[in-house]
C-alpha cells in the first residue's frame, strides 16, 4: 500500500470519528438575530437551572398562549419543549404579536412572525391544530394534515378539524398571539 492511500484511509478514519460524535438532539447553544428589533438574544439560556443537562425542562411546567381570532374567537394551545417554542414565548411575554394569514394549499393558515426563531425542523406528519414554525419565520396553524420537514411550536388543545376550518375560515385571516395568563377565581 503506498504512502498516498494511507493517508487517505486515515484521513477518513478521522473524519468519520469526528462526524460520529455529532447528534441533532445535542441543545443548540449560540445567538439568533430578530428581524424586526437587530437585538441578539443568548439562545444558551434555554440551559438554565430548570433544565437538565440535556436542555430538557425539569420542571414539565409548559406555557399556554391564546390565540385570538379577528372574528371573536379564541383558543387556548400548549407550546413545545423546544428552543423554537421558547423563544416564540420570550417574544410573546413582551406584547402581543399580531399575524395576518393567508389559506396555503387548503390544509392552514401561514403568515410572516416579524422574526426569526431557531429552527428545529425534523419529518413530521402534522394534524389539526398543530402550529408549526416554516422556514424559521412563518408561523402557520394546520387545519388538516401534511408531511415535511417542520417546526413544532404547540398544539391547539380540545379542538377539531371542522372548529379550526369554521373559525378561520376560507382566505385571510388576523390572529393575535399572546400568553395565557391564568385567571384568579378569588372573588
């Protein structure tokens, strides 16, 4: 075996112990840039004391966001335990976010979010009442199924397909994003 062979085989050999040691479910650590406001927000938080040394939530306490519809209508959906759903809701505890959606292909609505958020696009098969981060930017609420390589951000909770599909109706449609506070019921 000559000189040249060698070097190749053990290049390679290095390569592939170097790549084997990569997961996608390590946390992402690093900075991500808003859009709208050019702040950059530590995405290393999401590592903080509520969380093990997987990034997981210790503490399994998940935020509720309300979703408001132009129409009077509002749901209530439990977000992800995901940097994506997590920096969705560090935006939403400073205001609310409105969105204006268009209808995509008879099965959600998509609109711009203003910003973008980290991604953490896996092959899932979606269903009704699913929200979804696309492209890092569009956050898109399905009233139907799809399979691609999405975002999950939440879930809309007790509801079905025929609620979502009358409640956004057929064209475009303003929702207004915002956490779910819980209500006293001291009187």
């Amino acid at each position: 075996m000559n000189i040249r062979m060698l070097f190749i085989l053990l290049t390679a050999a290095i390569l592939f112990g170097i790549s084997a040691g990569c997961t996608k479910d390590e946390p992402v650590t690093g900075n991500y840039k808003t859009e709208n406001t050019g702040q950059t927000e530590d995405s290393k938080s999401e590592t903080s004391e509520n969380t093990d040394e997987n990034g997981q939530n210790q503490n399994n306490e998940m935020k509720n966001i309300e979703i408001k519809i132009r129409n009077g209508r509002s749901f209530v959906a439990e977000l992800q335990d995901n940097s994506s759903a997590r920096a969705l809701a560090e935006l939403l505890e400073q205001g609310d976010i409105v969105v204006n959606m268009n209808d995509y292909a008879n099965m959600e609505k998509v609109g711009q979010l203003g910003v973008s958020l980290p991604r953490n696009d896996e092959y899932i098969t979606t269903s009704p009442g699913d929200l979804i981060l696309y492209q890092g930017n569009q956050f898109v609420i399905y009233y139907d199924t799809n399979r691609w390589s999405l975002t999950r951000l939440g879930r809309i909770l007790d509801v079905t397909q025929e609620d979502l599909k009358q409640a956004l109706g057929t064209g475009s449609v303003t929702v207004t994003l915002s956490i779910k506070r819980e209500t006293s019921s001291i009187r």
